[in-house]
C-alpha cells in the first residue's frame, strides 16, 4: 500500500525545492495542466482526498488510513494499472520536481508498484481487514494495535536448570562484528557530496563543487567507496589481527532502493563477499534487507512466483557462504538461516533471517497472515532445544535488531518467549540495521523490567557506511567457556580530521568498561576483566544513567560514533532509556502518537523539530521509508493548500 505514497512523497520534497515565489506560481501552473491530461479516476480520487482533508485538518486516523486504502484498491485490479496510476500522479507533480526527484518518482512506482498492487488485491473486507490494520497501525500509528497470534509452542524448561558457567579465570578471545556496509560501486572521486537527491550522492562529476567527495567517502549522503571497505579491512587486520570469529550482520547493497535489480544486486554481492573472504576466511553472515530487489522484498516461500523469486538471492548467498562458518553443519543454509556447532568451543551459532520480520516487507501484509513466517520461529526453538540438551551456549546472529521499532510487535513477541525461555543457553545475540552504535536489554516478561528479570543482551553493531556517523566496528572480549561478552571495544575513522583523505586513522572509541567501570564492578575478591557484559550488568547501568545524566551523556555520544549530536534532554534520555530496555518491540517506547513512521520507525508529528526530539535518530536502513514521508506530507498544511489550489482550478 504504501508504495504509492512514494509518488506523493515527492510533493512534500517540492515545497523545499522550489526556490521563488515565481517558479512556485509556474510550477502549479504546470501541474494544473498535467492533472487535466490525467485519467478522470486518478483526478477524482486526488480531489475526493484532498477535500476529506480539508473538512478535517487535524485529524489523521484509523477512518483515514482506510479510507485512503479503500481509494488504492480501487486501482489495483491490475498491476499495469496499478503502475499506470502511480506514473500519471508522477507527471502531475513532475514540475514541482528537482531533476533527481522525478527519477525517484517514477523508478519507484515502476519498482515497488506491482507488489503493492499483488497486496491490496489480497485485501477483501478493508474494515475486518487484520493486514489493512496492521498497514495502518505500523505506517501512520493509528488503528488499535492487530493481534496476529503471538504464541508459539516451547518445550518445558528442565527441572534443573545447569549451574551458570563462571568466568572466573576462564580466560577469552576476539570477536571482530562489523556491519552495514552499502557499498556503491557507482561511488565517485570528485563528485558532488551535497546534491539534490535526498538519499544518495558522490555519484555525478562537476567542474566545480563546493562539497568534492574524496576517495574514503563523505558523510551523511554517501554510501561506502571501495577505497573506504579496504581500509577498514585493513583496520581490522591491524588492531584485532588474532580475532578467533568473525561476524557480518548484513547489508552490503547500497541505499538507491528505486533502482535496482537481481543482475546488479548479484554482482554487487558476489564482489563484496569475494573480498571479505580474502581478509576473514571465516566469518558469520547475515542477510540485509537492501540484498533483495525490489529492496525490502522477501516473498515467503509459498508465495514465490516467477514474477517474485527470491530463490536467486537465497542461492547466491548459500554459494557465497558455503565454506566460511567455522564449525560442523546442523543445518544448512536455508532462505537466509543456518546453524553451525563449533563442538571444540562448545559454542553453537544460528544465524536467522529478520527480514521475515520486517515491517517494511510488504509480503507480510499479504492474506490470510501468517505468524510465523516460513516457520522460522519453530525452526529456531527446535535448534536451541538441541543446543540446550547437548549443554551448548548459543549465539544469535541477524540483521534487524529483534526489538527494533522496525520489526513487527508479534514477531517480536513471539520472539521474546523464546528468548526468555532460553535465556540461560543464550549467551548473546548480535544484530546491525540502525546504523548506530547500540544495546538493547530483553527481559523474561517485557512488562517487569529489573536487573533480576533481564534476560539477554543484544550486541548491535554501528555501520561502515557514513550516512548516519563515523564509520566504525566493534571488537568482543568473549569468555572462552561462557561465551559471554566480557568487553566491546567500539573502533572508527574521524572523517572530520583534515588529514583523513590522505588515509583514515582507525583507533578506539571507547571500550564499555572503560567508560562505565561503576556498573561492571566485580564481587569481593574478583577481576573485573571477567565480569560479564549481561543483560543484568546492562539493567543495572540504565539505573545509573537515570540518576546520573552525565553519565548518560557519554552513552548519547558515543551512540553515533565520535559525532557531535544534540544534547539529549530528561524527556529524550527517558525515551532513550526505554529504548536499550525495549526488547520486545511492544516496550521500546515507540508510542502510538498520530503520525508517520519514518526511517528510525518512530511516529513523527507535522511539526518542526523540538530541541527535545533529539533521540529520533534516522535509520537510513529502512530504504522504502522513503515512501512513507509521502504520508506526512499528505496531511501537511502548506502542501494540502497547493493541491487545493491545483485540484481546483484544473
């Protein structure tokens, strides 16, 4: 459904591109002329909207959302159709349009339309309509929360839980986790680091340009050189040489999610993956959300047609991968999910696909819904109750974290009963796709959130690309009997540093006990080198940062890698707060406040920015939220007063 919105998201983009009153005025003129060369359904349907809207301004709803539902499927008998309608809503905004803008514009619709359409079709009753809900309920916070069965079978827990394994003298090793890397092999010296396309630059070449993108990348609107990736290979190499794992959580497909294909993905990937595997021969893979084409799009297994195989993405990274876990095969690498034993360690890893839970992949709204997706969930509860039999720990590697605002709450839920129920062969879990250097807390019952009720710890790498901070990566301390976490050291590049274009200087961020000693003390007698970055320590150290907000601030600045953020208010370091504790999605302070869930999947107000919304980070990751600025846009005042203006005097 939300695809479409891309369409409109350009109008919202048009107000701040327009730069005169008189290119305004021409502007609207040109747009007047292109509704009247449209279809009398799509100027129909526009001016029915913009006049719901005008009767009432301030309200955005469960009633809205359906009813803009409602008008979509009135043009989704078809996928042509569907498509046809979303380029003509193109060329009606087209004039109001910087030169990239139209591109998105149209390559968005012709990319994403089709699915969106397959979606609204499966759609019958849009009021009963649990999918039509959760659409509404995920996008725009509106609608009473859908419940798609949120239970899952476990096995009973064991009447006598074994002794937790002391890391007391037991000695550790390295773990390098790096993520996110979006490379762009289009990435050029010289280009423009600050154009018009509101996602991506560092792409076009001109004479002149105060912003030159150099050969180690730019930040904010650039994805990842290759000269950029070597030298954090490199890096890598030199400060965690000895390192005895390896783990990348997806994401090597850079950001352009209006324009791509399996062809380029592909290549993109096989590239990639080459030369990852000639610095880490070994290492433990996760599948991004920007690897599919369309990005975001993983059809479930029963739905895969020739028109929507994934099968060449599943192929590929099995292809890829084969040979790089270190470890006996359990279970072989399956749509993006894998589970090895390294029996020597005692250690199993079972890597999961989150994109199956990922609110931005539309195939998950398709009806009738499915709860468990491909049954992963039952796949996994089957693999930790092995691991538990046999007295394995057991880490979980994916991409998405599984109580980021991005994952749908039943998928979450369900999760979390697992991970409370294994909590005790879980030693730790290691995500990426925020872009942020970041800890999260699950707890046995989301709803009792104390140190005694924290269950796991997940370890959630900050990205190579800098779109969003420094690049960076992290290096674990990792107990060798426990596999517990000892210590993460978090390392990046300064590209604010004069000299960093002669070559980026790699170098420690900082290291979690060194910067929170307090709350890692050790008990009477003990080392503080193996005390246990846990789930517990972790409770205990949000404690601290409710009473101490100096203390907090150091967290805040070091969660986007070196840079200087907003300083974060009482109001924004209790939202933050809540978000390391927010395991389970349903309890990470997301809230359901009318408005549109942008990139960091936080509800957005039609307001300027307060000095206290300094904890809505955006997570460039999303890709497809692009479409769902469109939504904002939809209901803003300045807008709605232009579309008057067009829609009437067409």
């Amino acid at each position: 459904m939300m695809l479409l919105f891309r369409v409109l998201l350009s109008l919202g983009f048009a107000l701040t591109a327009i730069a005169s009153p008189d290119k305004d005025s021409i502007a609207l003129e040109d747009a007047k002329a292109r509704l009247n060369e449209s279809s009398p359904d799509v100027v129909n349907e526009l001016s029915l909207f913009v006049r719901s809207v005008e009767m009432s301004p301030e309200s955005l709803s469960c009633y809205h959302c359906k009813s803009l539902i409602k008008k979509l499927k009135k043009f989704s008998e078809t996928n042509t159709a569907f498509v046809a309608s979303g380029i003509q809503l193109c060329s009606i905004v087209r004039p109001l349009l910087n030169r990239s803008l139209k591109d998105i514009c149209v390559e968005g619709i012709a990319e994403h339309g089709p699915l969106v359409a397959e979606v609204l079709r499966t759609i019958q009753d849009v009021e009963k309509s649990t999918a039509a809900t959760l659409l509404c309920n995920n996008f725009l916070q509106v609608c009473p929360v859908a419940t798609v069965g949120s239970k899952i079978d476990l096995p009973p827990p064991p009447t006598k839980l074994p002794e937790p394994k002391s890391s007391d003298g037991e000695g550790s090793y390295k773990v390098i986790h790096f993520s996110d890397l979006h490379i762009d092999p289009l990435y050029e010296i010289g280009a423009i680091g600050e154009c018009s396309n509101p996602i991506l630059c560092c792409r076009t070449v001109s004479g002149h340009t105060k912003s030159p993108s150099g050969p180690f990348g730019y930040p904010k609107k650039c994805d990842t050189s290759y000269d950029l990736e070597e030298s954090m290979y490199r890096a890598t190499k030199e400060l965690a040489g000895d390192a005895n794992y390896t783990i990348f959580t997806g994401d090597i497909v850079n950001r352009e999610v209006w324009h791509t294909s399996p062809e380029i993905n592909a290549k993109t990937l096989h590239e990639a993956y080459d030369r990852m595997k000639e610095v880490f021969p070994h290492f433990y893979p996760a599948v991004g959300n920007h690897e599919s084409s369309p990005a975001n799009s993983f059809p479930l297994a029963a739905e895969s047609s020739k028109t929507y195989d994934i099968k060449w993405l599943y192929g590929l990274l099995s292809s890829l991968w084969k040979g790089t876990q270190v470890g006996q095969v359990e279970s072989e690498h399956y749509r993006g999910r894998y589970s090895y034993r390294d029996t020597q360690r005692g250690l199993r890893v079972i890597g999961i696909n989150t994109n199956l839970y990922y609110y931005l992949n539309l195939w998950l709204y398709m009806e009738p819904m499915n709860s468990d997706p491909e049954g992963q969930l039952k796949w996994l509860v089957q693999e930790l109750a092995a691991a538990e039999q046999m007295g394995e720990k057991v880490w979980i590697i994916g991409h998405m974290p599984m109580g980021d605002v991005d994952v749908m709450r039943h998928s979450s839920n369900m999760f979390n009963q697992i991970t409370s129920r294994f909590s005790h062969t879980i030693s730790a879990m290691f995500f990426g796709h925020t872009h942020l250097d970041q800890y999260q807390i699950s707890y046995k019952d989301g709803a009792k959130q104390t140190a005694g009720n924290a269950s796991v710890i997940s370890f959630i790498a900050p990205s190579i690309t800098p779109s969003d901070g420094n690049p960076a990566f992290r290096v674990y301390e990792v107990g060798k009997v426990s596999h517990n976490v000892l210590d993460s050291t978090t390392y990046f590049t300064d590209m604010s540093d004069p000299r960093y274009q002669r070559g980026p200087k790699w170098k420690s961020l900082y290291s979690i006990k060194s910067i929170f000693p307090g709350a890692f003390k050790p008990h009477v007698g003990g080392d503080m080198s193996s005390v246990p970055i846990s789930a517990e320590r972790w409770h205990t150290l949000t404690e601290m940062w409710e009473m101490y907000p100096k203390v907090f601030q150091v967290y805040w600045k070091n969660k986007i890698t070196g840079t200087e953020p907003k300083y974060c208010n009482t109001e924004c370091r209790k939202k933050e707060i809540c978000l390391v504790r927010g395991g389970r999605a349903e309890d990470n302070c997301a809230g359901m406040t009318p408005g549109v869930k942008l990139g960091d999947g936080r509800p957005r107000q039609l307001k300027a920015r307060a000095e206290d919304d300094a904890h809505e980070q955006v997570n460039h990751c999303g890709g497809s939220s692009l479409i769902l600025n469109a939504l904002a846009t939809l209901f803003d005042p300045d807008l709605q007063a232009k579309l008057r203006q067009v829609v009437r005097q067409a």
